[in-house]
C-alpha cells in the first residue's frame, strides 16, 4: 500500500518529495482526484517532480500511484458509510464524530498553518474583504462579513449569482481580498468571479475541502480543510471552526479596536431594547402592517 511505501522512504526522501508524501498523506482524497499538473501546483513544485517522487518510492510513475490511491479511498468510502450505519447509540455516533473532527483539525494543523497564516496577512491588509459562498454556505458567508463588519474592517458577503457577481466584481479594487467558502459543492461560478477578481488585483483565497472545484486552482492561496467523517452526509465541523478561527484570529490584531466596536455595538442594541419594552404593541407601526 502507498502509506507503507511513503513511510519506508520517508527519511531518504528530498524535501521537495517529502513535500509531496505530507500532501499525499494529508490529503488523500484530493490526491485521487488531482492531475499530476494539479498536485504540483497544490504542493509548489514542478510536474516532473511528482512523476519522480512516485518513481522513488518504488512506482513505475504517478499513473500507478494514483489508481493504488484510488483504490484506497474508494474502500476508505466504504468502510465509513458501514461504520456509521453500524453505529447503535446517538452516543456512539457523536463520540464517532468528535474523533473524526478532532483527527481533521490534526491534520489541518500539521499541513496548513502556513497557508492559513498568509490568510490571515492578506486579510488584515485588505482594502476591503468579499466574502463569497454559494448553496448552504451563504449564510455563513454572510455571518462572517457581518461579524467582521462590526469588529471595524470593510467586509461584504455576496453569492455569486451574475447579478450579485457583476456588482461585487464592478465594486472590487486592487488591493481588496476575496474569500472564497467553498465546501462540498463544484461553486462554478464562484470561480470563475475568482478568475476575474484576480484579473482585477484582487488577493484571492479558497477555503475549501477538496482541490478539484474550480474555485481551488483559480485561488492565489489555498486552505485545505480535510473533511474525513464516519457519516454520509458532507462535513461541516471543521469549515466552521476554521472559518471561526479566521475571524478570531483577526480580532487580535486590534484587539483594543475591536472591543470598543463591540461595546458600543452591545450598547446601541441595548438602547433598542429598552425602546422596545417602552413602547406598546404595535405603537407607531401602520395599520396596513398590522397583523
């Protein structure tokens, strides 16, 4: 099997492939999908190296590397969808998914800490941060600019429809930042926005679970979010607590600034309240409007 391939020539391994194990590794369900030309690009090295690296662990090149990676995660997919079938208890079926999610952000944590660093840098300096997410994503794209929105940067949320992409990508400037939230769906569209709004000279980043969907090569930085779970449907565990440390993460950088946001935001809303409970039902709304 690969794994016992890699780790058996790990340590006589140049870093350059050593690069590549990490990534296969890591990575092993994008790894089944991806071109060499794509594996090469996700791991910053040139196409040769990857047919090389697999001809030193002892293949006769990528080709036959990758159907053994294949083989391995079609089983892989097997046993999970039996594993969660067979749970009995909600209790087993919960423990089953906190290792899960606690082994993602393992993993998360050995592979893409540099990446989500470069984020982070890219973000801060951002004249304004665009928030993309299609399907189910697009409120948490929303939550994510409103949030950043009240801890004092410029942040908007659109999905990326053609009306709502043509007036972001008309809004955008060179030196604005674009996230991209892309998990468990092909966002097409998101990367082809993607595409312009690097055209345009706007830093580009895709928060994402697997590198085959468009917005994935498109993107000038890549967070991978690995996304193993003992159930069926896709997993959002460790999106939301990578997207949750992006915002976190952002907040320590003027952690004075955002406080005061904060507590002045705590008490306009506070203001609110109190008018609410003063006013009577109904008071001041038309009559059109009532009931």
């Amino acid at each position: 099997m690969f794994q016992d391939q890699i780790r058996e020539y790990y340590e006589t391994l140049t870093p350059g492939f050593r690069k590549l194990a990490d990534f296969i590794m890591t990575h092993t369900l994008d790894a089944a999908f991806l071109t060499v030309t794509e594996i090469s690009r996700r791991v910053g090295v040139d196409p040769a190296t990857v047919v090389r690296f697999a001809q030193e662990i002892g293949y006769s090149g990528y080709r036959e590397l990758s159907r053994e990676i294949k083989r391995y995660v079609r089983d892989q997919v097997t046993a999970t969808y039996r594993k969660s079938t067979e749970a009995e208890t909600e209790e087993t079926q919960i423990h089953a998914l906190i290792v899960a999610t606690r082994q993602n952000l393992r993993s998360f944590t050995a592979t893409e800490i540099p990446n989500l660093a470069e984020t982070l840098r890219v973000l801060k300096e951002a004249k304004c941060i665009w928030v993309a997410a299609e399907a189910l994503w697009y409120p948490v794209a929303r939550f994510l600019a409103r949030i950043l929105e009240i801890s004092g940067f410029t942040a908007t949320a659109f999905h990326p429809a053609l009306a709502e992409s043509t007036t972001a990508l008309r809004k955008m400037q060179e030196g604005d930042a674009l996230l991209d939230i892309v998990i468990s769906n092909p966002s097409i569209d998101t990367g082809y926005v993607t595409r312009l709004a690097r055209e345009k000279g706007v830093r580009t980043i895709a928060i994402t679970t697997t590198g085959v969907v468009l917005p994935a090569p498109e993107a000038e930085i890549i967070v991978a979010i690995p996304s193993v779970e003992p159930a069926t449907a896709p997993s959002y565990a460790t999106p939301l607590v990578i997207i949750g440390l992006i915002w976190e993460a952002l907040n320590r950088h003027a952690p004075e600034h955002a406080a005061e946001r904060f507590t002045e935001y705590n008490e306009i809303m506070g203001e609110i309240l109190s008018l609410r409970s003063e006013t009577a039902a109904y008071e001041g709304i038309p009559p059109h409007l009532r009931e």
